[in-house]
C-alpha cells in the first residue's frame, strides 16, 4: 500500500531558522517540498560531484578488502570536510600511481613483443657503430617484395621471417640506404633483455603499489563511509535551505514538506517543544506527493521490482502486492527445472547465514522464487533435465505430469487470467478516482472477457458447463458489450459515445490478441531450459561411452557442471527477464498504471 501523506508548511523567524533546521533534521520525519530544481544551482552540483567522487572511491576500496579476507578493516576516524576530501585526493593520486605503471608496463610489453621478432641484441653496440661512421638501419617489408640483391647493395642482414613479413638489418659506411623499398622500423632504445628487466621492475612497482593501496582500502574505508555521511548531510542542508522561501524582507522562513500520516503527530511534538509554528495544508490535485510503500513481509521482497520500473502516483494502488504472486508464478514457469529451483532454494538458503542486512532480503525474494520452480519443476516432471515420465519408478504418476501441450495451453490460461485481473483492477482504480459511472465501461469489458472465456475456453479444456449458465455467460457478454459501446464516457453524445466504443472495442480484440499471445513465451522459455539440460545429460553419456570407468566419470562430470552451469546461467536471464517484461507491459498496460511517483526521503541526518 502507499502510506498516507500529510501537508505541512513551516513559518521561523529567521534568526531562529539554523536551530529550527537541527530540530527537523533530528525529527527525520518531513521529506522537504522540491519547488527549486537542483540543476539550477552549481553548489548543489558540485555537491552531488564531491558525492559520487567518495562512493566511487568507497566501491573501489570495498572491492580491495573483499579480496583481502583476513583483514578487519580499521575504525573510522574523526574527520572534518576538509581532511576528508584530502584523503579522498590522497586515494586518487595512489591510483593514479598504479595506472601510470600500468600504462608504462603495456608500453614496455608492447617493444617486447615487437623486439622478440629481432632478437637479443645490445643496443649499445649498434651506438658504437654509428659512431665509427657505420649507418646501422632496420627495416621490415612483406616477404614477397624483398629483393636479394639489397644484401650486396645495401649489405643487407637478414633477422627474421614472420606472418609473410620480413625483418632485416642493413650496415653502410657513411651514410644510410637510398631508394630501399622497404619501411623503416621504430625500434626501442634498449634491447631484449633490458627490456625484460625494466618489466620485472616495473611488475614490482606495481606489486607494491597495490601493497599500499590494499593498506589504505583497510585502514580507511570506513573514514572515508563517515565523509560520505557528512557530503550527504552537507547536500541534504544546503537543498533545504534552496526550498526555503523568504518573505517579510527576508524576516520570515517558509517550507513545506510532507510526513507520513502515523509520524505527523510525532513531529507536532516535537516542534512544538522547541516552540516553532507550522500547520497542516490542504493537499492540492497538481501536488506532486511524495510515496512510501508499505506491504507486510513477504510483499516488500517485491518492491525493488515496482521501483525499476516506477513507484505509483499518489493517487493510485501500489501495484506490488498484485504483481508478486503472479511474478513468482512466472519465474517459476521460465525456470521449468525443479532441481535448479532446489539448487536457488539451498544455495540462498545457506548464503542467507553470513550475509549484510542489505543482501537478505535479496536472499529471501530467491528463496520464494526458488521454491515456486521446484514446484513448477515437480508438475512438469523435470530435474536437472531429466524428464521423470521417463523413469520407471514415476510410472504410476506419471500422467500427472504436464506435457509440453498442457503448458502451452495453461500458458494461456494464465495469460488471460492475468490480463483479466489487471483490467479489473484498472477498472476499480477508474473507479476510485473518478466514480462508479466513470469506471462501468471499463469493468464491462472484464465482465466481457471473462463471460466469452468461459463459454469458448473452457470446452477446449473439456470441461462442458449447462446450457443455462452458457446463454447466461451470453447475456453478460452482450450487456457488457452494450454498456462497453454506449456508455464509455459518461455525459457525452451518445452516437459519439458509440464511435468511441467501436474504436475501443477494434483495438480491444487486437490488442488482447497480442497480449495473450506474450505469456506463450512462458511455456517455450521453459521448455527451452528444460531441453538444454536434457541434452547436455545425453552429451555426457554418449561422448565418453568409450572411456575406461574412472575416466568416463571425471568426464561425464565435467560436461554436466559446464553444461548445467552455463543452462542455469541462460534460465536466470531468461527467467527474470521474461517475467518483468509480462509485468511491466502487459500488466501496468491493462491495468492502467500511470507511475511517475517520487520516492518520500526525509530530511534527517545521515
């Protein structure tokens, strides 16, 4: 559900403003009324830069102690602003040390691969050379272009010949080579082995930077979290005080904000001992509200899905509660394999016991989904791509699994019961919003699908109702039908109403059509997953057939973890992607969802 907002506006005397301020920040209930953009203004860019600079920074060192599991990183130092962005800069200087050395040890990687073609020789005897007068050139040409009579007339050395490229040397007495076809190449100042000892020093230097690097990673990781938290405090301040208004020459402070109903009471508590005025606002239509979405334990697994996409507008439902089952339900389709859902269920089982507080619920969203697959997995008969029909100790249950038909026709199924629970909670926020009279055309076409479901669907299910209840499934239709065609925008024309409705019902046919046709993709996602790994099962049979027993095994072993590892990898892709498209297309579509809501963040202290 979305947590009801209240309305308030604030009035300080301007002397008392900083103080107020320190009061509401404790209180941490208001989220302060945007009515300045942030872009307007370059301090709060600035900020927001100095921000995003330390959290790269943070991700970088938390990432280096993540490798280092011995080290118990040090406790946070007390810092001011101004030391804190100093170590910040100190941090970037320190990588900027190792990306010098790295780039300086691909230059020097580069010239020993270029001068493994010419050999180990000493530079400085071709100095000495051209300093008795003899001119020492290299040269590089294709090999079918060099001419043999350039050793005689340019005392030519041939050195190497490699990918139909030919590398050679030519010493003349003073002065260098004319008119030789031929490019001249770039060679490094040092030789073969010089090189390969600069690589070692510099492979060093590199080891020892990362040295110091790991040592600050653990020494001030957390320092650096506490500069985090005084940037975000330092942002939060200065973007309340460019909300605030002044009035009265600057006397009077003004500022609106927004509390949650269940802290309204709280915060007038609160205020009102420090003795400053406020009052509750009326909240207008054009308001743009804040949201907070709060759903009982097993439905805020759900909410960072509503947030990819968009958190409601104020004025209608939290889709979370009715996107969760039907979520799980398709993860647990597209997945299709009960013993890959086991292997989710056990593996986030036991990650759970030693994970961050921010991880577990992420934990426990793949426990749910993991389940919701093993029993998907237990109706389609398949584990680990091992089709259960097949096994003779399943052969007394094994018409009760569901076969490649029946998935496709209960992917319909689904398909339809889906669309059909999204257009009527459509139609009831329709409802909600505008009134009953406003909202009868829009349940009529669910009382419409539903009614021509029933009489069409359910004898391709075999399932045959009474006459009765089929002329009066008929009768539903066509009212609904009537009022769908006749009364879909109350108050207006009624000829114009029924062009409108005929309109509405041609995209209405197409439309759902479509629509249906999407939840296909969860019976062949399925199926897919599930024939992946029944073939990767027969490809470590019949490959290693002829391999003596322990050989046989190890291989047979090795293809199924690679071959499960890479189909487990390809089904949670597809597993989550497919669903969120479902939800995010087919359900926010017909269930008329508007979005656009901005998350309620309160003014408090970091």
């Amino acid at each position: 559900m979305i947590v009801p907002m209240k309305k308030y506006a604030f009035m300080v005397y301007h002397k008392e403003y900083d103080r107020f301020l320190t009061v509401l920040r404790d209180l941490g209930v208001v989220h302060v009324k945007e009515t300045q953009s942030i872009a307007d203004f370059d301090n709060l860019q600035k900020m927001l830069a100095e921000r995003k600079r330390v959290s790269t920074l943070i991700r970088m060192l938390e990432k280096l102690n993540g490798e280092q599991k011995e080290v118990i990183p040090a406790p946070a130092r007390q810092i001011d602003k101004i030391e804190g962005m100093a170590l910040a800069q100190a941090i970037e200087e320190q990588q900027e040390v190792k990306g010098r050395l790295l780039a300086k040890r691909q230059a020097v990687l580069k010239d020993l691969d270029y001068m493994e073609l010419w050999g180990d020789f000493d530079m400085q005897t071709i100095h000495r050379l051209r300093e008795e007068g003899y001119v020492v050139s290299f040269f590089s040409c294709p090999t079918s272009r060099y001419e043999p009579s350039w050793g005689e007339e340019y005392n030519a050395f041939l050195v190497n010949n490699f990918q139909s490229v030919t590398y050679f040397v030519t010493v003349t007495q003073g002065k260098a080579p004319a008119d030789i076809d031929a490019e001249r190449a770039k060679m490094p100042e040092v030789g073969l082995s010089q090189l390969h000892r600069q690589r070692e020093q510099i492979n060093e230097e590199i080891r020892q930077a990362d040295e110091q690097m790991m040592a600050m990673a653990a020494a001030e990781i957390h320092t650096l979290k506490e500069l985090d938290k005084i940037l975000q405090d330092e942002f939060n301040l200065a973007h309340t005080l460019v909300q605030t208004g002044r009035e009265a020459d600057d006397k009077l402070m003004c500022l609106e904000g927004w509390v949650t109903e269940d802290k309204a009471v709280a915060m007038g508590e609160g205020l009102d001992k420090e003795g400053f005025f406020y009052q509750q606002l009326e909240i207008q239509d054009d308001d743009k509200i804040p949201i907070k979405l709060k759903n009982n334990s097993y439905t805020k697994l759900f909410e960072p899905i509503t947030e990819m996409y968009s958190l409601p507008n104020y004025k209608e439902f939290d889709p979370t509660p009715f996107v969760a089952p039907f979520f799980m339900l398709f993860f647990g389709l597209c997945f299709g394999d009960g013993g890959y859902g086991l292997l989710i269920l056990l593996l986030c089982t036991f990650l759970k016991r030693k994970a961050s507080e921010g991880v577990r619920p992420f934990l426990t969203l793949f426990q749910w989904l993991g389940g919701m697959t093993v029993v998907v997995g237990a109706l389609t008969g398949s584990f680990f791509g091992i089709a259960l029909v097949d096994i003779p100790q399943f052969a007394a249950v094994k018409d009760y699994f569901l076969s490649s038909d029946n998935l496709m026709t209960l992917s319909i199924i689904i398909g339809i019961i889906h669309i059909v629970y999204a257009k009527a909670i459509g139609a009831y926020k329709v409802k909600v919003q505008r009134g009953f009279k406003y909202s009868l055309a829009s349940f009529a076409w669910v009382f419409v699908i539903a009614a021509l479901a029933c009489v069409f669907g359910l004898p391709m299910l075999e399932v045959h109702l009474p006459e009765p209840l089929v002329y009066t499934l008929y009768g539903i239709a066509a009212l609904g039908l009537v009022i769908a065609l006749l009364y879909n925008t109350p108050g207006k024309n009624i000829l114009l109403n029924f062009g409108a409705g005929l309109w509405n019902t041609y995209n209405m046919v197409f439309g759902l059509l479509g629509d249906v046709l999407s939840y296909i993709r969860l019976f062949a996602v399925g199926l897919t997953g599930s024939i992946l790994g029944g073939v990767f099962n027969s490809l470590a049979v019949s490959m290693t057939e002829s391999l003596p027993g322990v050989a046989q095994f190890i291989a047979m072993l090795l293809i199924l973890l690679v071959g499960h590892s890479l189909n487990f990898g390809l089904c949670m892709i597809s597993s989550l992607v497919h669903p969120i498209r479902l939800v995010f297309v087919e359900y926010y579509k017909n269930s008329e969802f508007e979005g656009g809501g901005k998350a309620y963040v309160p003014f408090k202290k970091a």
